[in-house]
C-alpha cells in the first residue's frame, strides 16, 4: 500500500496554492473557502498548510454537523477558543455545500454568525458554492476555486510516487490511470494504490467502479477477482450485453489459459444459452443470469490473473454477422407486430419494410404496434 503524505503546499499538483499563503497572513480576511471537484486536493491543501505552518487543525464536516444548534455549539466554541498545544488554530469545514436541506435549518445563518466573531482561521471546502443559498458565505469568504488537474501532472506525481517507492511501472499505464480519472487526483492514487502488486504495476484500475469502455471492463473481468465489483462491471457501459459477448469471445484466450479458459469458456457458453431463450421466447428476466455469466462468472474462472499488459482486439468478421443478425432479428420481431395489427402476412411486411419503417417515427403508430423500448430505439439509430 502507498503511504503517500502531503507536507508541504507546494506538493499540491495543478494547483495555485499562493493565495491560500497570502490568506493566512492577512488578518482582514477570517474564512477562506476552496471549492472545486472532487479529487483535486482542497482537503490535502489545508492539511499541507497545518504541517508547513505548524497549525493545530480542527476538522469537522458537514455531515457531523446537521443543525443550527450543532453549528452552534461545535464550531461556535472552537472558533473562540486557543489551541491547548499554544499553536495558532485552523478550523476545517469539509464539504460545506453539505449543510443544506429541512435537517440543516438556520445552519448556514449560524455559520455566517460564527465567521463574523471567529478569533480563528477558518477553511471552508466544498464542490459547488454558486447556489443563491450560498450568497452571504461568498461575500464573507476569500474565494480560491481548484480545478481538474491535467492528466499529465497527475502522470508526473505517480511517476514520482513510484520512484521514491522503487517500484517498477510502465509509464503507458500510469498515462492510462491519469488520464481516465478526468482531473481527479485522489482516484489516481487510489487505483495506483490497488494496482501495486509484488511491487510492480498491474493492469489499468482492475478494481474500480468507474469503467466507462468496453476495453476498460475487460480488464476488470480478467484481472480483478472481486465479486462485487465484477457483478457492477456493465452498469456503466454503453454497449450491450450482445456486444460485450462478442468482445469476450474474441479475447478470452489472450488472458487464460489451460483449466482457467475451460472454465470461462463454460461460464460465455451457458450465458449463450440464456441469450439465445431471450431471443427466442423474449424471456428478459434471463437477462440477469447472461450479465452474472459474462462478468463474474468468466471473472472468477481464473485461479489467478496474468500481469501482463494485453492489448484487445475488437470483433470483426463476427461483430459483423451479429450485427446484421441483430438487425434482422429487430426487422422481424416489428414486421410480425405489424403484421398482426394490419392483417397482413409477416413475409409481405417483411419484403416491404424499407417503405413501411418510415412511417414507425410515428409516437401514436409506435405505441399501437405495442413496440418495446428496445424496438424504438432500434428504429431511431437505422431509419
């Protein structure tokens, strides 16, 4: 695990850190909010700033704090009181935009209460501070706004990270981890974190959430072995469970081998099964045991996950047929639809349905052919 500590401001990446300096030795301005997304070091800056200043920090967040009274009697105290330790002290409100809603009533008016008789500094953070419920708090604030970081510092910091740690990398993968965490540094270092295996780096966020591509929920199936990511891979995926099928097949043998493919092989054979009575007796509620199939059971066939870097291939001469399969199925199932309701035969609607789909655009025609979601959106993408 990476023991990775911030003492000083300067260690904060793709951040403006001066104006938090110049804050702290203005005595006219008591409270500074930093806001921005997530990820991208205000916590880290204020903790930095009490190790480099030798500051005795108080933090509270916003979930601790859920009325006026608690506002009140925590914060209201501690911004009155001196250190014990005789340092100055710093009070840390996280995720201020968090006191909010009916639990939270007369909090924000308590706050502004608390900054205008502080004897303390006071740091504020949050994400989004441009709510009009937020107007007094910015007029009594200095402002400082931390944006994404650009992949390529947070590039550097883990390079950094892994030289002072000694650990062996290959830089296209640490550019991979950077860039596809959008600007945020803590994600960064997490998935680092968890791609540290007998000191070398593994594959690209194996156990993360976030997978947005299709090679990216790849590499969780073949590398991770955490049922419950693996069960999560799909839902944030745009393609569908077809074409991820087509993608697994076409890859499988590139990561196992031996009783580990076998294996998988069996898990992709029997989601087949699945899938093929959902296209035949639209059993849908099958869904679910194709999807547990392909991710988890193709992800726990593996006894243990291979640390090489494989580069995947997308379906070809397959993609294509199941996409022409695909489209004739979809063709089929609206021209029998059609055909019931018009009296005609499924062959004639069939033969006929390059003039006849023009007229399914139509809402009311689509919703009297009792069409599926799946079946309106197939119209819209070919049509």
């Amino acid at each position: 695990m990476i023991n990775y500590k911030i003492n000083s401001l300067n260690e904060i990446v793709g951040q403006d850190t001066s104006k938090i300096l110049k804050w702290l030795e203005n005595p006219g301005k008591k409270s500074l909010l930093i806001h921005g997304p997530t990820g991208v070091g205000k916590t880290s800056a204020v903790y930095a700033l009490a190790v480099e200043k030798n500051l005795e920090i108080l933090e509270l967040n916003s979930s601790d704090l859920r009325n006026k009274e608690q506002i009140k009697n925590i914060i209201g105290e501690a911004s009155l009181q001196q250190s014990l330790f005789f340092k100055k002290k710093l009070i840390l409100i996280d995720e201020v935009d968090g006191i909010s809603g009916r639990y939270d009533y007369g909090g924000l008016a308590e706050l502004n209460k608390i900054i205008d008789k502080t004897k303390n500094k006071i740091i504020l953070t949050a994400n989004e501070i441009f709510d009009s419920k937020f107007n007094t708090l910015r007029k009594k604030c200095e402002l400082l706004e931390f944006k994404h970081v650009d992949y390529l510092e947070i590039f550097k910091l883990l390079k950094k990270i892994c030289d002072d740690k000694k650990v062996k990398y290959n830089e296209i993968i640490l550019k991979n981890i950077a860039r596809k965490n959008n600007g945020d540094v803590r994600a960064s270092l997490i998935d680092l974190d968890m791609n540290l295996i007998e000191s070398k780096i593994n594959e690209i966020g194996d156990l993360r959430e976030y997978a947005q591509d299709i090679n990216e929920v790849l590499r969780i199936i073949f590398k991770s072995k955490d049922t419950d990511v693996l069960t999560k891979i799909f839902s944030n995926l745009d393609e569908d469970l077809d074409e991820i099928f087509l993608w697994l097949d076409e890859n499988l043998d590139k990561e196992y081998s031996g009783d580990d493919l076998v294996n998988a092989y069996d898990k992709l054979g029997k989601a087949d099964v699945y899938r093929g009575r959902i296209l035949r007796r639209q059993y849908f509620r099958f869904l679910v045991y194709q999807s547990i199939l392909m991710s988890a059971g193709v992800g726990l066939s593996k006894k243990e996950k291979r640390n090489l870097y494989i580069s995947y291939q997308r379906p070809s001469r397959v993609l294509k047929m199941w996409i022409a399969k695909n489209m004739n199925a979809k063709r089929k199932s609206i021209s029998e639809k059609f055909a019931k309701k018009t009296h005609n035969s499924i062959n004639k609607v069939y033969k006929e349905f390059g003039i006849l789909v023009n007229f399914l655009k139509d809402e009311k025609l689509a919703e009297e052919l009792e069409l599926d979601d799946d079946e309106i959106e197939w119209i819209r993408r070919n049509v």
